[in-house]
C-alpha cells in the first residue's frame, strides 16, 4: 500500500509543483503575486478538450495548440491589464485583487462557455494499469511524472542557460540596470507571465483524464499550488518543485492510512509547521 500511495502522492505532487513553479516564476520576474494560476490551469485543459474532442485533432497537436493558446493568454494578461495597471501606480494588493477577480470572471466564463458538468477527457496513454511488482500504476500518473521532469529540466536549462531567461534573471534582480544594460524588462516579465501560464497548461491537461475537465477544477489546486510554492521558499524555482512533492505525498498518504476527509487538514498543517521553523520555506527565496 505505501508503494501504491508513493506513486500517486508523486503525480499528485508533480501537478502542485508546476502550478508553484508558474506563482515562483511570476514573483521571481515581477516581484507580484497573480492568484488567476487555477482558471488558467482550467482554460488550458478545455482548450485542449475543445481541439480534441469537438475538433478530432490528435491529442500531441491539441496539447500543444493548448499551450500556445494559454502562452499567448499569459502574455496578454501582463502586457494588458497587470502593466497598466502598475504604470498607473497600482500597489501590489491592487494586482492580487484584479487577478482574483479576473479568476472569477474565467471560472464564470467557462460555466456559460462549456457547461458545468464534468467532461469526460479521455487518457491519450490508455486506461490499462502498469503493474509492478505490488503496485498498480495508472499510465497517465506516469504520463504526468515524466513530463513534469521534462518541464523542470527544460526550465531550469532555459533560465540557466539562455540568453533570454539569463535576462530574465537580471531584470528580476535590478530591473533599472538591466533596462540600462539593453534588457527588454517588460517584455522579460511577460515572458515570464506567459511561461507560467503554459505551466498551468500543462498541468490542467495531465490531470484532466483522470479527474475530468470542469469550471471549478482549478479552484482548490491553484490554492494548494501556491502552498507548495510557499512550502518550498516563495520565488525560489527549486523550491517549489520540492514544496509540491512534499505537499503531494503528506496529502495522499494521509488520505490513504488515516481519512480522505482529513488529508487537507494535514496537509496544510505541515505547511503551517514548516513555516513556523523556516519563515522562508525549505529553500532561501533566492537561490539563483
């Protein structure tokens, strides 16, 4: 049985880590805090249900389609409302309370778009277990792990050893001497805002097959996203890929040996915990 939850606490926790990553991006680029991560994570799954589903498009091109679609969407929200919004003197309590109500706004959107009932969005890995050993291994939970490690590593290379996420790194750091360098800083920051939203994108489409796409999926998992992004050291890359694990795996466990109906108190209760003992998260905020 540990084996069993280990596995499904880790494809969980991997969902948590990409949302995480996506809030430690934006806070790391822009020094905010954006709180539409979920609707996103929602809107990046039915848009690849929409391509899919309505338009027969193979699942690998809809995916993708996907994430361009919500790249696209990221952008347009920094250079759009969350930019003017600060030129006009915006405090950051403004910007929390525009992306709160512009999840709303989306969560609504999609119930008048799609329905509220939950499609049914079927695995592109097959619905067979893998068994190993004891352990019974739905396809898409190892779907989810293997492509979180690719979106991690491919993350990590890009900010480490591109010119554009090396630029990025400077204009979070000092925004004005990287302006004064030749840095594009607004453009660095939507960057930074678009790949969060293909983050989000990306998990909403891994989860989706095996909890359905829905309005409100994102809801709760935006909220335990950010946790694992603040377990983990808020705005530290590194940290929110352990804050989502830990998060994942406390949750499951827990779930699994003592009460689904407990697993949330638990879990939060470790966050609380950690916190006191490090204020800062198990990583420092800046480990770049």
């Amino acid at each position: 049985m540990f084996w069993q939850l280990l596995v499904g606490g880790l494809a969980v926790g991997c969902i948590y880590s990409l949302i995480g990553l996506g809030f430690n991006l934006i806070y790391s680029a822009s020094g905010l805090m954006s709180f539409v991560q979920g609707e996103i994570f929602m809107l990046g799954a039915f848009v690849a249900f929409t391509i899919h589903i309505s338009f027969e498009v193979p699942f690998a091109i809809a995916a993708v389609l996907s994430m361009l679609v919500m790249f696209l969407f990221g952008m347009l929200l920094e250079r759009g409302m969350i930019g003017p919004l600060l030129r006009k003197g915006s405090k950051q309590i403004h910007i929390v309370l525009a992306t709160i109500g512009l999840s709303i706004f989306l969560q609504n959107f999609a119930m008048l778009v799609w329905g509220t009932d939950i499609k049914n969005f079927p695995s592109a890995f097959g619905e067979t277990p893998i068994r190993i050993g004891l352990v019974s291994i739905i396809p898409q939970q190892i779907a989810i792990i293997f492509v979180t490690i690719a979106c991690m590593i491919g993350i990590h290379f890009f900010m480490t050893r591109t010119k554009m996420g090396t630029s990025l790194r400077a204009a979070a750091q000092e925004p004005m001497a990287a302006g004064v360098a030749g840095i594009n800083v607004p453009l660095t920051v939507g960057l930074a805002w678009a790949l969060a939203a293909v983050l989000s994108a990306i998990a909403g489409i891994l989860l989706a097959p095996i909890y359905g796409v829905y309005a409100k999926m994102g809801a709760l998992l935006s909220t335990k996203g950010f946790a694992a992004a603040v377990l983990g050291g808020y705005g530290n890359m590194y940290g929110a890929m352990i804050g989502g694990l830990i998060f994942g795996v406390v949750e499951t466990m827990a779930a699994g040996y003592l009460s689904s109906s407990l697993k949330d108190i638990i879990s939060f209760g470790v966050l609380i915990v950690v916190l006191f003992v490090m204020p800062s998260g198990i990583l420092k905020v800046k480990a770049d």
